[in-house]
C-alpha cells in the first residue's frame, strides 16, 4: 500500500521517520520542474515542514526526487523551510494548509517517486507546452470532464502555473455564462502573466 492513513503517517513521525508527498509540477521560466513536501522529525524534537522544488530531469526510471537538481540553478538546495513545529499532528496539518497537500496522499520517506513515475507517465504537461499542446490537454479535461482526477490535478495546476490563469478550472468545468472552445480558453490563458515556482 503506496499512501498512509493519517495514524500512520503521524506513528512514523513519532518514530523519527519522515514523510513526503507528491504535489505536482512547477516552473521557473522554461525550466519544467516539480514539487514535493516533506515532514521531516529533527533531532531537537521538532518537526520541519520542507517544500522541495526540483528540476523535472526524470523519466520513469528515477529512484529517488531528491537526486534531482534544484529547479533554481542559483539555489544552493532545493529544500525551503516553510514551518517548524513541536507535533506531528500539527506539522502534519501545517504541511496540508500551507501546500495544499491532501490528508491521503502522504507516504513514507522514498515512496513519493512512485506518485512521480504517475505523473511523467500520464499527467505531465508536454514540454514544450505550445498553445497547440496547451489546447489539446484543455480538449481532453472538457470532453472527459477531468477522467481521473490527480491526472486532471496535474493537468490543471501545471496549466495554471504555466499560463498564470487563476481561473482556467472554472473556465474549463464551471464556465459563466456560455461554455468557451479548448481553442478560446488557451487565447485567454495565453494573455496571463505564468507563476514561477
């Protein structure tokens, strides 16, 4: 079983393990990277709340995300201390509200590779994500109305933070007014200004 129940993600805090979950892609500039969070037990008895943004240099074969490169090449590493906290309980809710991490996607220390090899097999964005690519993923959420939604997830958030669009999910499935083409929805996305990191 890849994903903890919350009881045993919160055990293998206590135990000193860390945890880590998969959250997507990220961006910076062309460079196409992705993002990870740890919960990670220090020695001083505290938990440290980590968000890593790394280079997206895999393939289906990666053994561990924190081989990777940081996605910033003037970063000395990729890790950035978001919270540091005296529970588990409580780092592990700071690390869901501060990430938007979900409560049953949390694995243990190594095991996020696996939602990774996910992502590169079906929910990676092309690159590069041309506005003809770009159309096709939008053409693909609206006929199936999202299919498997951590693909749809990714899928979003990657378009999102590529294009800048806030609103492109509300455009997509909850559309105000009248419903847009693939081709109108990408023309809008392409005027946003794209979200680093």
């Amino acid at each position: 079983m890849r994903y903890l129940s919350e009881s045993f993600a919160v055990g293998a805090l206590r135990r000193s393990a860390s945890i880590e979950q998969f959250l997507g892609p990220a961006f910076l500039g062309d460079r196409r990277g992705v993002r990870w969070v740890a919960v990670e037990p220090r020695r001083n008895g505290r938990y440290a709340v980590v968000l890593y943004l790394n280079w997206d240099i895999g393939g289906e074969h990666v053994g561990d995300l924190l081989e990777f490169p940081p996605l910033d090449p003037r970063a000395d590493d990729a890790g950035v201390l978001l919270a540091e906290v005296g529970d588990a309980v409580e780092a592990l809710h700071t690390a869901e509200r501060v990430t938007n991490a979900e409560r049953e996607r949390w694995t243990n220390a190594g095991v996020a590779a696996e939602d990774y090899v996910d992502y590169v097999r079906s929910g990676r964005l092309p690159d590069p994500l041309t506005r003809d690519a770009a159309t096709t993923v939008v053409r693909t959420l609206v006929t199936t109305g999202g299919g498997d939604e951590r693909i749809a997830s990714w899928w979003l958030d990657g378009l999102t933070r590529r294009t800048g669009c806030l609103h492109i999910s509300d455009m997509i499935f909850w559309p105000a007014g009248r419903s847009r083409t693939a081709e109108e929805i990408i023309d809008h996305a392409w005027s946003c200004t794209p979200i680093s990191l």
